[in-house]
C-alpha cells in the first residue's frame, strides 16, 4: 500500500482479482499513514470497528469522499467497496478508508471488474491483521 493520495498512480492496483476465489488482507499498520490517532495505531481494535465492509451495488462514485457521503453512519475505520468512474479512469472497483464524517481516501484499485462483481463481494473477500 502506498501513501494517501488522489494519484491513482500511488494507489494499489489489482488486476486479477476474481471475487470467487480472492481475499484482500488488509494490515492496520498500513492505514496509520491515514492520520490514525497514536492510540489505534498498528492495532486491528478500531480498524475495523467490528463491521463488515460497506458495499455500494447500485450507483457509481466520482470519488471516495462522495461514497462516504453517500454512507449511512459510516465511522472512521469503515471500509467502502464502490465503483468509481471518471473520464480519465473510466470504471474500476476502488477500495477506501473513512477517516472522518463523509471523508474517505482511495486505498486500492480492483480493475478489469464490473458493478455487478462488487454486488457479488461479501465480507468474506475481506481478512484484517
């Protein structure tokens, strides 16, 4: 994983990943660099808040803070699945972390998927260390 960034260039891409048969292992010690209070970092404890991820299956994003927005109660930790679009891009499956109320920064990229392939992930593609 590479540092925060709206470069897509500085983000994880993944270009295989096939929703029935890949995990994402997700290390908390990566996410500090997201501005972690001292206190949560290098622990899973409120990384993941105990929740599965948040899946969008039904609209595409411009960018993970409008996916947070869009977020009912989403917490810092959170992790968002959506498809984003735009004309530089076009579509992928980016990976984000809310870090705030309706703040949220790309982390990773799953390319060569569709919207439908982020309706068919479940918490089960996720693992946290």
């Amino acid at each position: 994983m590479s540092e925060p960034s709206l470069d897509r260039l500085n983000v994880t891409g993944v270009t295989d990943f096939n929703p029935t048969e890949d995990k994402i292992v997700l290390d908390a010690a990566d996410f500090d660099s997201f501005g972690r209070p001292p206190s949560e970092q290098g622990t899973v404890g409120n990384f993941i808040n105990g929740r599965s991820p948040i899946f969008f299956t039904d609209r595409s994003f411009a960018s993970a803070s409008d996916a947070a927005n869009a977020a009912s109660h989403e917490v810092r930790g959170d992790i968002l699945v959506y498809y984003k679009t735009n004309a530089l891009e076009g579509g992928v499956v980016a990976l984000a972390y809310v870090d705030g109320d309706n703040t949220a920064h790309d982390f990773g990229y799953l390319e060569n998927l569709t919207m439908a392939d982020v309706a068919s992930m479940t918490s089960n593609n996720f693992e946290y260390c």
